[in-house]
C-alpha cells in the first residue's frame, strides 16, 4: 500500500487593492519607536557603553552599558538618567557629547546649557565647566587620560578651538581654566594626543572650505608656544581624522588620490606610506564631530570601505585586505577599539541601526557579536520587507545611482492594470548619502503599496572626490537634473506610475525637491523637511559652519547674487503647479521656518494645494517620537490627497489653496 502524503492546501492568492491603501502592520508607532539614533561607543572597563536617542522621552540622548560577556537576555543598565540629554551644539549638528574617563566616569555636554559635567555610576552629575551662554563644546575625546574638546565660542565672530578641560573641577567656574591648545584655524576638529602625551594632532580648516572640500592635519608639541603647528597633510586635498599608532606614527584619511584612503607618516620628517590604496573611500563628510571611519588594533587596521554601500575590512601590517562580515551596509562606523577588539555601528541593508562587538584576533574568523539593535523587534517582518535593488542611470551630467525599495507586502499586491505610487527621496547634505538600506520610514510606505527610490545625486558622497565635486557651483542644477532623470527612467522602465512619482527630502534635499517642482513636471507632488527656498536668505541667515557653504556649491556673494536669485526656488515659486507638504522644526537654527513660510506664502498666493506644519521644540531634524508619528502619517495623508488614493489607517488631510 502506497502511503499519499498528506494533502496541502494552497496558500490563498493574493488579495488585489489600490496601491497606498494596503492595510500594514508597521504602524507610525513602530516608525518612532525603531528610529533611535546610536550616538558612539567606548569600551570602559569590562563593559561596553554607547550612546542613543529616546524617542519617546523628545529625543532626549542618553547613555548606556552592558557587560562586555553579557548574558542572553540581560537589560542594558541605564548611565545618564532623565532630564539629562547629552547633545552639542557645536556646528549645531554637534558630535562627540560624550565620553568616558579611565577611571569609569562619565563626561557628558549637556544639551540645555553646553556645560561638560562628570557622572560617576551611581552619582549626580557634576559640572566640569562653566556656565557660559556664548560657550558650546563637543567633539569629546578622552585622550591619554586628558579631556580635549572642540570648544565654539561665538561672538561678532565665531571662534573654534581645541581645549583642555581638567577632570577635577578645577573649571567649573573659571573659563580661564580651560587651557586652549591651538589657534589659527577657522575650525578644528578630532584632537589626538600622542602616546607619551606630548604632541597632539587635529583636523584644521578655514572659511570659505567645508572639511570634505580642503582640510588639513596639524600637528605640535605641546611645549611649543606655536599653538598654530605645523601642517603634515592635507591643504590641497580634504584630509581627515589623526590617529596615533602605539609607535608614534600618525595614521589618517586624504583623498589626494580621488578617494579617501589611510596613509601612514612618521610626524619627526619621516616618508608617508599608502596603506592598502583602493578607489573606495574609507572616511566621510564630517558632519558630526564624533564620526570616525577606522581604528589601530593590536594587529592591523579596521576601516570602512564605501563605494556606494559600506563594507568593514581588516588591514594587516603587511597590507592584506580581510572583510569582516557584518550585517551593517549603510552608515558604518568604527566606534573605539581596544587590543584585538572594536566597536562598530552601522545600518543593516533590511534592520534598523546597531552596535556590533568584533574581536579581530583573526581576522579570517572574526568573532561578530551584536551589542544592541540591529534587527527588528517584530520577529514577523520578514515578508514585509522589500528587497533593495541598486541601480544606476545616465544622466545628463553623467552616471546617476539609486536604490529602489519596491511596494512589498505578504497578502496584498496592487491592480493588475495600474502601477504603483513612487516617492523619490533626496537626502540632504547635499554632500551626504543614501546608504540603500530599508528604514522603518521606508518600510512604512512600500507596507501600504508606496515605492520608494533612494538618489544619490552628483555631489553626494560614498563614490570618490570626482563625484562629489560634481555639485561644485552646481547646486540647483546637477542635483536637480539627477533626480528629475531618475523619475523619468522610472516611468519610461514602467517601474513607476508616472502620474503618481512624489519627491520628498529635507534640508539641502527639500532645496532639491522645491527645485524639481519649478524646473520639470516629472513630479506630480513635494514634501519638503525644513527645506532651503532662498539661497540669499540662508547665507544671511546660517549658522557659521555653513556660513560659507554656498561659496562653493553656488558662487561667493555679492558677486554671484544674480546666479543666487536664479537658482533659488522661491524666485520661480510661481511655476510650482503640483501640491506640496512643508514640515518645520519651529526652533531650526540651521534652515530657520521663515525659509518655509516664504514658500508657503508663495503657494498661497498661487493657489497651489499645500500643507505647512511646525513642530515646537524640533530644530535641524525630527527627534521626539510624537513628532515622528505624526511626521510619518502626515506625509502618507498628503500622497493619498494627492494621488487619489485612501490609506487604511491615517486620516485624510485637507490641503490649502488660498490664505
């Protein structure tokens, strides 16, 4: 007798429904509660602590710990409690707010009133500066046993320098105790001293440059009354974070080659040797004090590799390349290293942002352990997650690479006669990148029959010196042809529903997006996050890190002020036929609301469908997860107003026409 395996019965077919009307699991909830933003790491004595945003307490930067063995299913312990909120202010993207002692302290800025203050585990925090309303500091780095920081001091003009800041309080009340250790520079950054303490090195650069244009390593014995230095690297080029190797030799980033590589110098005079050169670049636009894209370990070198997705590699003495094989893909750091050991953080190419322990000892057989987030919380997801595909176009200026994240969902596909809905995302920057990883924003809008493309632009970062130079007196231009170009090819590749593409960025990228709305109609809608509208406005407005920015990305004033006007969306606000959603943090320091509200004025007056929402208390960025939520169903409402569809789990938004 023949024994028939059981009968099976088919999995049921996949229920047909509009596009941007799929019911979805990932709720605006589950958005903001997946977005925390990992801010460093440090190995500090048996355990490891690491910095990260608390959505649901406004943003608010708090610090962790967990022992370096943790047991399966331990909690991290909690280091820096509420209300306390680690965050700079310097540059006013900030970075490196905080640090860790040798002895296991604490050494933190505290975001409302940019005093440094120490933290003993178990103890209320004491101030190691003083109250200073012209004082911001960042950039932390305990170095040595010595607290440095980037200190700005603004004024009619604003000064940066590298401090000393004594760990036993001796400054808590005297600003002249914070012993300045360079001048000369418009802006300095990455301080390192040498391993017998004697010398230290930084990154230094001037108006009218940003670091990844030209910057420059300096270096001087701390003996020396020259608090200037001397420059060992750089100037010509955009050099980029020093570090000191346990012989004194001095390791750092330049892109002399067209893309950021590791040399190696002797600081006495010696030879610079190229370590492992390849057209990758390890290193980035330092946006933030505390980014860092490698580390000396006991045998080699750990360092980033990016060409247009990340990878981790080791580098041996003998310059034997090793890639160690983490899941993170997208926005790669190394952290801190220690012996064989490092921290790295970075984005997986389908999981929200984590922290990962990796022994090198073997490089061929890296023991990989993950610290904290990484994965999804919701074990179910994994059908919901769209499958990146990275693509690339010719442009009008040349190749053009994007990332597209299809509509994907377990039960639900679209009409068989209609194509789906696509948002074109710009990042900002505009020299930053897009690493082509799914965020639960992402995730958000293909879960609900929404496509979404990543662009990165000429001008952006993660491709070599070459293409970002591209945007060079051309913001406005390239950037705008490139995103235009992607829409295009989307619709003619029948990938996208030409009547229903959106574009959607923030900052240098709502520039991007109000820029495409005026120059073509290959978009049929615009969100726009705390976006640029007025060229001439920013450069009078902007804080004094970006106070020259646009020297290069467009032309120096006043001699550029025709091209100023030409470029700007809000000069041709009135060629804007599509409807547009602005979004503003009411406190922005860097693209203040009235950038917003002259665009929105200009809609008004055109009777263009718009949408203009602030959120208090939300500056350059959305922190506070109430300000996500909201963010995120907003944005589905708008394209739902716009493409005529119904999501299934956000109210309708009603769009103004007239004032």
């Amino acid at each position: 007798m023949v024994e028939l395996s059981p009968r099976r019965s088919a999995p049921p077919a996949p229920l047909a429904l509009p596009f941007g009307s799929w019911p979805s699991r990932i709720t605006a909830e589950a958005v903001a509660a997946a977005s925390p933003r990992l801010d460093g790491a440090r190995f500090v004595g048996d355990d490891i602590w690491w910095a990260e945003t608390v959505p649901e307490e406004q943003g608010r930067t708090t610090v962790r710990r967990t022992p370096r063995e943790r047991a399966t299913g331990s909690a991290p312990h909690l280091l820096l409690p509420t209300p306390w909120n680690a965050r700079s202010r310097v540059h006013e993207y900030g970075g490196g707010a905080w640090g860790a002692t040798v002895s296991g302290g604490l050494v933190f800025v505290e975001k409302s009133d940019q005093r440094v203050w120490f933290l003993r585990p178990g103890s209320n925090p004491v101030p190691l500066t003083p109250a200073a309303a012209e004082q911001s500091l960042g950039g932390l780095r305990v170095s040595q046993g010595r607290l440095l920081a980037v200190r700005e001091l603004a004024g009619e003009v604003t000064v940066h320098d590298i401090v000393e800041i004594p760990l036993d309080g001796s400054a808590a009340e005297d600003a002249g105790a914070l012993t300045p250790l360079t001048a000369g520079s418009d802006f300095v950054a990455q301080p390192a001293l040498s391993p017998d303490g004697s010398m230290l090195a930084w990154l230094a650069w001037d108006h009218p440059h940003m670091p990844w244009d030209r910057a420059e390593i300096r270096v001087r014995r701390l003996d020396d009354e020259n608090a200037s230095g001397r420059r060992v690297a750089g100037g010509t080029s955009a050099a980029l974070q020093p570090e000191w190797t346990a012989d004194g030799d001095l390791l750092y980033l330049d892109d002399v080659g067209g893309f950021w590589n590791l040399y190696r110098l002797d600081p006495e005079g010696g030879g610079v040797e190229a370590i492992a050169p390849e057209d990758r670049d390890t290193g980035g636009p330092l946006w933030v004090l505390g980014s860092r894209w490698f580390a000396p370990v006991s045998n080699g070198v750990v360092a980033v590799r990016t060409h247009g997705r990340d990878e981790l590699v080791h580098l041996s003495p003998a310059g034997e390349v090793t890639r160690l094989p983490i899941p993170a893909v997208g926005n790669v750091l190394v952290e801190d290293a220690r012996g064989s050991e490092v921290l790295v953080s970075g984005s997986p190419a389908d999981a929200p942002a984590g922290l990962w322990h990796i022994d090198v000892s073997d490089p061929a057989h890296p023991d990989i352990r993950l610290v904290t987030g990484g994965r999804w919380e919701d074990d179910e997801l994994s059908p919901w997650l769209p499958r990146p595909r990275s693509f690339s176009i010719d442009g009008r200026h040349g190749v053009v690479h994007a990332v597209d994240f299809p509509p994907t969902h377990p039960q639900v596909t679209g009409p068989s006669d209609a194509l789906p809905p696509y948002v074109v995302l710009v990042h900002g920057g505009p020299t930053a990148h897009a690493p082509g990883v799914v965020s639960p924003k992402t995730l958000f809008l293909t879960s609900r029959g929404v496509g979404v493309v990543e662009v990165n632009y000429g001008g952006s970062s993660g491709f070599g010196r070459d293409y970002r130079e591209r945007l060079r007196g051309q913001w406005g231009i390239v950037d705008v042809d490139d995103v235009v170009d992607v829409a295009r090819a989307l619709a003619a590749d029948g990938v996208a529903d030409p009547a229903r593409i959106a574009i959607a960025g923030g900052s240098a990228g709502g520039w991007t997006v109000l820029g495409a709305l005026v120059a073509s109609d290959a978009f049929q809608a615009g969100i726009s996050r705390y976006g640029v509208a007025d060229a001439r406005l920013l450069a009078a407005e902007t804080h004094d890190f970006e106070a020259r920015y646009l020297d290069g990305l467009i032309g120096p004033l006043p001699d550029s002020e025709a091209v100023y006007l030409e470029r700007s969306p809000l000069s041709h606000a009135d060629r804007i036929q599509a409807p547009v959603l602005l979004l503003q943090g009411a406190d922005d320091a860097v693209v203040p609301p009235s950038q917003s509200e002259a665009i929105r004025d200009a809609l008004r007056a055109g009777g263009v469908p718009h949408a203009y929402v602030v959120y208090p208390g939300e500056g350059h960025g959305f922190r506070r997860s109430e300000t996500v939520i909201d963010m995120v169903r907003t944005e589905l409402a708008f394209l739902g107003a716009a493409f005529g569809f119904t999501p299934a789990d956000v109210l309708p938004l009603a769009l103004e026409t007239t004032g």
